[in-house]
C-alpha cells in the first residue's frame, strides 16, 4: 500500500500538535473500520517551520484527505512518499531512554 505525507501549519507546538495526530489517528482508524484502506503510521513536527507532516498508508490520495477532513485538520498538500530501502544488511536502530539505560547499567 502506498504512503503519503500530509503537510499542515501549526504554529503551536505541544498539546495542539499531540492533539491534531490523535484526530489523525482517529478519523483513519474510523474509516478503516467502514473499509477504507488507510493507516495512521506517525506524525513529525518541524518547529522552526512550524510544519506538522503526518504520514498514511492508504489505497489513495483521496482517502488521506477525507481522513484529514473528518479530523477538522488543514492541510496544504498531500502527496505520494516513496521511503528508500536500506543497504543490505542494515537495520533501522531504534533509540530509546531505556535502551540507553540498559547498555549504561551493563558496562
């Protein structure tokens, strides 16, 4: 299914922000249970732009941006996003406090 990145203005970081993906999140969840091919995947925020872009897998264009509207979500665009794959042998690394925590208390 193909991915596509949803670019809003948001010029107030924090609750709104966290706020506009659980709509996101919602709507897409709503109208993958009446059978529209979408998933909510994750949202990023560029502070010093004052973007927010939320990523889809969806079967369309047209379902990300019904997803949006029932949300209440703005949005500038929505376009395709095509993620390049990795080298052989490479695995994304994913970092968190407890990850970190834990090689610290082994060494």
């Amino acid at each position: 299914m193909p991915s596509f990145l949803v670019e809003t203005y948001l010029p107030r970081p924090g609750k709104a922000r966290l706020r506009s993906a659980q709509r996101a999140r919602a709507a897409a969840r709503e109208l993958a249970e009446r059978g529209t091919r979408i998933r909510f995947v994750r949202s990023m925020y560029v502070p010093d732009d004052e973007i927010c872009f939320l990523v889809f897998d969806a079967i369309s264009a047209d379902a990300v941006e019904d997803t949006c509207t029932r949300a209440g979500l703005r949005f500038e665009r929505v376009v395709e996003a095509v993620e390049s794959p990795l080298p052989r042998g490479r695995t994304v690394r994913r970092s968190s406090t407890k990850a970190r925590l834990g090689e610290r208390r082994r060494r």
